[in-house]
C-alpha cells in the first residue's frame, strides 16, 4: 500500500529539518495522490527542480516508492517558477515543496533516477 502524499511531504519536511535545511510546501495538492514537485535551493543560489520520474522507471519490487526526476538546475529559479506554473494549470492536485537541504544532499532525501 502506498502512503498518501500528505504523509509523505510531512516525512519529507521531517528529514529535511533534522538534517540542519529548511523547508515549506509552497502548493498542498490532494492529499491522497498529489504528484511531487521539489524545488531545491542551494545556499550558494544554485536551483534544481525534482519531479515526478516516469513510469518505467517503477520496478515490480519497489512499486509502492516514489521516484524522482531531474527536470533541471542553474542559477536562476523563472524557468523553474513557469514550469510550475504550467504544471499547475495542467494538473491542480500537484504539491510543490520548497527546500534547501543543509548539509544533506538533495539525492538522499529523494530517490532520484538518473536513468532515461
């Protein structure tokens, strides 16, 4: 079984904060089925967005973890902003959760799949 997304943005928001980082969700999405969206900030200004990652990259072993993907980074957060913005006018459920992770790496608090 799969734990809701409201539970699991709580957890995210857990770990990101004993880490030493901040975090806040920026858009609740359905609590249930929300798809995840990580805007992640780094103290240095750098910017990396984190989304859900495709389907093919669920294995039957795993199929209840969620996944992420890269979708970009750089210095500047405005394509990251359109981008969320369009990803809301498509799909109003989504969350969005703003984070700077401390002295934890971004890809230890997400399962993130490098694979394409």
């Amino acid at each position: 079984m799969r734990v809701t997304t409201d539970l699991w943005v709580s957890a995210l928001l857990r770990r990101v904060f004993a880490a030493g980082g901040f975090a806040a969700v920026v858009k609740r999405g359905a609590a249930e089925a929300g798809a995840i969206f990580v805007l992640s900030r780094g103290r240095l200004g750098e910017v990396a967005l984190f989304g859900p990652a495709p389907q093919t990259s669920y294995d039957s072993a795993k199929p209840d973890e969620r996944f992420f993907s890269l979708l970009g980074s750089g210095d500047d957060a405005a394509p990251f902003d359109a981008k969320l913005e369009r990803e809301k006018k498509f799909d109003p459920d989504i969350w969005v959760v703003e984070i700077e992770a401390g002295a934890v790496p971004v890809e230890e608090l997400l399962s993130v799949r490098t694979d394409s």
